[in-house]
C-alpha cells in the first residue's frame, strides 16, 4: 500500500470512528422532570445549549441530567431566569415557561 492508501485508510477510519461514537459535550445524560398544569414531564438526555419549551411549568423540578439546567421566566429562554438547578438536584420552584442546559 503506498502512503497515499494508508493516509486516506486512516482518514477513513478516523471519520468512521467520529460519526459512531458522538461526545458526551453534544448533550446532557440523564433525565430532568418537571410538572405543567399538573402533569409530570421528563426530558431524556437533553441537548446542551438547546431551548425547551416547558409551558406553564412549576414546582418540583428534578435535575437527573449531568448538566446546570437555566429555567427562563419567558418562552424561547427569552427574559430573566427564575432559577438554575444543578446537576443532580432537585428544587421546588416558582413558574418558568422553558429551560436550556449548559453546553
């Protein structure tokens, strides 16, 4: 095989390798559960940096993801946040309209 073959055999198994096994930075694992109009939610594995609209969240949140989770007062993570919940926490709060986890 010339060097030209084994650089581009190796180039290819490197991107072989990127693509099947995604970082962990690509997203929180674990669970966050919250209540809106008296229902109990969960998110699985949340993507870090994304916005979730919750609706009219509010009281016990559980944050089993490995990620801060930021709760926005206004949709689209828009206005003041009412609370951040760490990782691992759980924290009964006022009402917040979506939540984003640290990246």
């Amino acid at each position: 095989m010339t060097a030209f073959g084994r650089a581009l055999a190796a180039a290819g198994i490197a991107a072989a390798l990127c693509a099947g096994f995604p970082l962990s930075a690509q997203g929180a694992m674990g669970t966050f559960t919250y209540k809106t109009c008296g229902n109990v939610r969960t998110l699985s594995n949340p993507a870090g940096g994304r916005c979730y609209a919750v609706g009219n969240a509010s009281g016990e949140v559980k944050n089993s993801a490995n990620r801060d989770a930021s709760l926005y007062a206004g949709r689209a993570c828009h206005g003041d946040i009412v609370r951040t919940v760490s990782a691992d926490d759980t924290e009964e709060v006022g009402a917040f309209a979506s939540v984003q986890f640290d990246s």
